[in-house]
C-alpha cells in the first residue's frame, strides 16, 4: 500500500489502539479522519498527530451509534483527501456486571456501539471503499470467541463482530475490498475505565496493535488474512 496515497477512517480514534493505529498511519503519510464523542479529547488528538509530520489527520465527532454523523466522516474523508481507502472499526465500550445487574440501558450501550456501532461504519463506508478496492480492518476481542463471567454484554457484542465481519468478507470481497478482524487478547488501554501503568507492562501495547494492522495492510493484493488472533506472550 502507498500510504502517502492512503485515505483512512479510525473510530475511536482519540486515545488507545484507535489512536495508536493513527500514529502509524499518519507517520507514514496517510491522510486520517479520526472520530470520538468527546470534542476536547478528539481535537487534542488530531493536534498531536498533525504534530508528527509526514500524514495529516482530521477530527470528526461522531457517535457509533449514530449513522448519520458516520456519513458525515466519511464525507470529510472524501473532502479532505479524496475518497477512503481503509475503514479502521474500533470504537468500542465495555460494561462488565452479572446479566441480572445488566440494565436495558448497558445492553443497549454495549451492543449499540460495538456491534451496530461497526454496522454502521461499514455501510456507511462500503460505497467509498468499493470505488478504491479498499480495506476494512474490524477491531474484535478474544472475547468473541472466550466468555467469561460478567462479560455477557460485551461477549455478545463481540461475538456477533466475529460473525458479522466473516460474513461480510464474503460479501465484499468480489466488490475488491478486503476484510479483517483483529482479536486481542488483554491492550494496556483506557478501556473500561483503566488507567495503564507499569503494572501492565506485561499486555500488549496499542503500538502493537497499530503493526498488526500496518502489516495488514501491506499485504499483497492476492493475499487476505481474514483473523488475526494476538495475545500477550507472558501473561499473569
């Protein structure tokens, strides 16, 4: 891929692997829309990565959950660097209660953004993608495959990615656009509240996960790895 040529859309773009996937893109000189729902956060972001030379990025405030101002994203990619090559699905929430605590309100939350969340990317990106033969990379979980106890909302949501991103790699992938999901196992992030530290050195960092999918990305044309499970080499 010609990542100076390269125009892509990253959800959840503001902090974590969103905005670590950014960083790799813009360095080597990707033109990159990143979304969030928070403003201050999101512009903050953009600003760094504008910082870093190479790329440029444009800040775009966008719920997942919301179609239209998915649309709007996807225009400021085509207005700002004439179209969009890569659709980097990563905006993501977790609640983790027993199913009896879970209110309609978490399960809504969870299966809205990380799920119909994705949904909307896609088919708000799938016209744009089409007209390049471009990539989407879905950010998934070890939790699409691995359940575990007060994960029913979240295990849910990402189970359902997994099916929903193989099936539509079948869809798309006469149309000339690529499909991949990335399944991490535990990413020193902000996710779910956490703060990192030292103490999760041990995890994989949003950096790696930002090589998975530059090294996906520079695949040949011929070739489509379709999941990339990725977990830490040393856990505790």
């Amino acid at each position: 891929m010609d990542f100076k040529n390269t125009a892509a859309l990253v959800t959840g773009g503001s902090k974590g692997i969103g905005l670590a996937i950014a960083e790799a893109l813009v360095k080597r000189g990707a033109g990159v829309v990143i979304t969030a729902r928070n403003a201050a956060e999101l512009e903050a972001a953009a600003t760094g990565l504008n910082a870093l030379g190479g790329g440029k990025a444009v800040a775009v405030v966008s719920d997942a959950r919301d179609y239209a101002s998915l649309e709007s994203a996807v225009q400021a990619a085509v207005t700002h660097f004439g179209g969009l090559d890569v659709l980097i699905a990563n905006a993501g929430v977790g609640i983790f209660k027993p199913v009896q605590d879970l209110s309609l309100e978490d399960w809504d939350a969870v299966i809205d953004t990380n799920l119909t969340g994705v949904f909307y990317s896609v088919k708000a990106s799938v016209p744009e993608l089409a007209k390049r033969k471009g990539y989407i990379i879905n950010l998934s979980s070890l939790a699409g495959k691995n359940p575990f106890k007060l994960g029913a909302a979240y295990n849910a949501s990402k189970f359902g990615l997994n099916g929903f991103s193989e099936a539509i790699m079948l869809d798309l992938r006469p149309l000339g656009i690529k499909v991949s999901q990335v399944m991490p196992g535990s990413v020193a992030t902000y996710f779910g509240g956490h703060t990192p530290s030292e103490a999760d050195a041990w995890k994989i960092q949003p950096e790696d996960i930002a090589q998975i999918v530059i090294d996906l990305l520079e695949m040949p044309a011929r070739t489509l790895p379709s999941r990339v499970e990725v977990r830490p080499s040393q856990p505790k």
